[in-house]
C-alpha cells in the first residue's frame, strides 16, 4: 500500500511548482472552468473570472517567451505575453465569448490605469528626494535630444525611399512618436481631416500601423539595451537614472527598514488611487493628461515631504507587487483587448519598416549617447527615450517589462505624454503650414 505522507508530498511539490506565480493544478482546474463556459457561449467579465484568466495566459506565455533561445535576452517574454494573444485572437484561437470577456473587463475595470497609478506613486515615493528632482530636470536633455534627431533621420530616410518629406512626416515619422493611440494617433487623424479634409477613419487607419510597429521595434531595443547593461554593468544603473541614485526609502529619512504592514499597503494604493482620481478630473476638465497630472502630484507630495516614511515604504511596497505579480496579465490584457493583428501587420512593407527601425534607432542611440552628457546612465537614458516610440501607457509597461526596469515609469510617462503632446501639437501646426 502507497504510503499517504508519500503522496501528500508529491501533491505538495506538484501544488509549488508554478506557471509563473501560477500552480500548474490551478492552470489546468482554470481552464477546464474557462472552457465549460465558453460552451455555455458566455464567459463572465467580471473581477473573479479574469483575474485566473490574466494570470494563466500572462504567465504561460511570459514562461514561454522566458526560455527562448537568444530571444529571452531581448524581452521576449513581455513580447509573447503582449502580441502573441493578438495573433491568437485573430486567428480565433481565443474563442469570442473569451476575447469579450477580458476586453470588456479590461476597458470598463480600467486595469491599466490601476497598474500605472500603482507604479508611479511607488517608484516615485521609493526615490532618494534630491535624484528625483535632478533625474527629472536632466531627462529632458536626452529625450529633447533624441526626439529631433529621430524627426530628422526618419523624414530623410524615407525621403530618400522616394515616399516623399510630406508622406514620411506627418503619416509615419509623427505618429511614431505622437504617444499611442488614444493620445496620438487618433488626435493626428482628426486635425489632419480637419485641416486636409479627407476621412478620420481613412486617416487613422493609415497611420495607425506605424505607432503598433515603432512600439514593437521600440519593445525589441529596449530588451536589447537590458542585455547590453548585463553584459557591460558600468553603462547601466539597473534602473536607477544616476549614480548614486537610491531606490529605498529607509535609506534617505533614517526611518526603521520595516517591511510595512497590511494596513499600510492598503492604505497607499488608495492614496495612489486617489491620485488617480485627481488626475482624471483634472483631464476631464482642462484635457491635460491625467497621468502627467498624477505624476507630478507624486512628485510635490515627495519633495515636500508630506507622505509619512510609513506610507511611503507602503507605496513601495504596492510597487513591487504590481511590477512582479500584475505585469504579465495586463500585458495579456492588452494584446487581446487593444492590439489588432491586422493594424500590426499591414505596416509589414520594407519602406515603411526601414523608416520606423531608422526613426526608433535614431531615438534610442541619441539618448544613450546624451545621457552620458548630463551624468545619467546611457542604458537608461536609451530605454526612457525609446518610450517617445511606445503605444501610450501600455506600450510604456511592454517597454519597461522587456528591459525590467518597471521602476522608471515617472520618466517613461513625462517621454510619451508630454512628448507625446508635444509631437502632435507640432505636427498639426506643421501640416497646417505645409500638408496641404
């Protein structure tokens, strides 16, 4: 007779191993759940049922993408995580009642907002004060740097491909770094309609291609530039924007290295929240970017020293868990919900691809080169500029989980919002003068 401890313990060990932070048993119980639904013809969309589906999907892929040959040194795992699902759906290996149920979930819970808010309040808060404000003050000079060199080599490039200065400007190079979709591209289709008089709906979808692509190329260098910093540790600062640079709050105020207890936690991620809040107002109102409006919100709370060290190591805290347990689901999340394949792919023509690589090159190789000028890391300097290519803030996520470097979302989100910004304000200005 089989010894029962015996078989507890390999039940146990079966029970610890994991897809990700995800136990195989749980794996496989979840999708003969998901499955029975989907031949019910409905898959509910709630909280309960996609949180075991993210994290499933997320993780297997990630895990996937983590042991590729050569490929996993270069962000493949926040790659497959994020547009392999996309693939999936359009070839309707996701069945539809699954694809409604995590894209309704994922526009109506917000989930990406919640992530972001989360890493920014704590990243922000886990920064020594007198960095935080320098990183800032000198992040413009490689992001300034590289968004006009990148303008310039783009436009000759694909003048030089015979697709004309016009056509290369305004319907790839803008859109490339005009800050995603919701902030970018779909702003530059209005004002082009508005000014050319064409179809928005035409305009968009020429232009759309062009930001998924830079943000893919943009996703492949900064998993490149994570793996030049391992092989070369003195160009990199692991996440950190300077030398001497820290990231623990304990260390600047002298307060207790206290893991902060559930109370705590809790109560940082609502004051996140609440930050949230105030920026989406503020957006609502005025239409300045609510994420920008949070960020710099975090920024005053930490310079003026209004957040308790207590709370403050709470807001860590909620970083690190998001960074390390939510990640991968959102980025499932979004390759099923806000990537579609067919955008993605109708930019596969070799001018257009030349011109994206040359435009996405161009940013990240003059900010590593610039940040050395003002004393920052060239790894990260190139990593914050690749993010003026990145489809808004969930191309700024991929970016930074392909490279690890979560921690610097406050800088990534100043690159693609206010440069973003900056971008199509320019560009219609441009195209206003000269576009038609």
């Amino acid at each position: 007779m089989s010894d029962p401890a015996e078989g507890r313990r390999v039940w146990w060990r079966l029970m610890d191993t994991g897809v990700g932070i995800v136990p195989v048993p749980v794996v496989l119980v979840v999708t003969a759940i998901v499955a029975a639904y989907i031949g019910l013809g409905e898959v509910p969309s709630d909280l309960t049922m996609n949180i075991a589906v993210l994290a499933c999907g997320g993780f297997a892929y990630a895990e996937i993408g983590k042991h590729l040959p050569g490929l996993r040194r270069v962000g493949a795992a926040a790659i497959l995580a994020t547009f392999f699902p996309s693939f999936l759906v359009y070839v309707h290996a996701i069945p539809k009642p699954l694809k409604d149920s995590i894209s309704t979930f994922t526009e109506q819970s917000n989930f990406l907002y919640l992530f972001i808010g989360a890493i920014i309040v704590g990243s922000i808060l886990g920064m020594d004060r007198r960095m935080l404000v320098s990183g800032f003050l000198k992040i413009a000079i490689p992001i300034l740097s590289a968004s006009v060199a990148a303008a310039m080599v783009g436009c000759g490039v694909g003048t030089a491909l015979g697709l004309g200065l016009k056509h290369t400007a305004f319907m790839i190079v803008a859109p490339v770094m005009a800050g995603g979709v919701g902030e970018g591209a779909i702003p530059l289709s209005f004002g082009y309609s508005a000014i050319g008089g064409g179809q928005q709906g035409d305009l968009l979808a020429e232009i759309l291609p062009a930001v998924m692509f830079g943000s893919l190329a943009a996703i492949l260098l900064a998993g490149m530039l994570d793996m030049l910093g391992k092989s070369r540790p003195w160009l990199t600062g692991n996440g950190q924007l300077q030398p001497s640079e820290h990231d623990t709050v304990a260390i600047e105020q002298g307060a207790p290295r206290l893991v902060p207890d559930l109370p705590t936690i809790g109560g940082a991620l609502v004051m996140a929240m609440m930050l949230y809040l105030i920026g989406a107002l503020v957006q609502k109102l005025t239409n300045f970017p609510g994420p920008v409006t949070m960020l710099l919100l975090t920024v005053i709370l930490k310079i003026g020293r209004l957040v308790s060290p207590r709370l403050e190591q709470g807001a860590y805290r909620n970083y690190q868990f998001f960074a390390s347990v939510a990640t991968y689901p959102l980025l499932f999340a979004i390759g099923v919900s806000k990537i579609p394949w067919d955008k993605l792919t109708s930019a596969f023509n070799i001018p257009e691809i030349v011109i994206i690589f040359a435009t996405v090159i161009t940013l990240v190789t003059t900010g590593f080169f610039a940040g050395r000028l003002v004393n920052i890391y060239p790894v990260e300097a190139g990593i914050v500029s690749a993010c003026r290519a990145s489809q808004g803030g969930t191309g700024d996520v991929a970016i930074l989980s392909a490279s690890n470097r979560l921690v610097m979302m406050p800088y990534a989100q100043v690159a693609t919002r206010i440069g973003g910004a900056l971008t199509v304000t320019l560009a219609l200005a441009f195209f206003a003068r000269f576009g038609g």
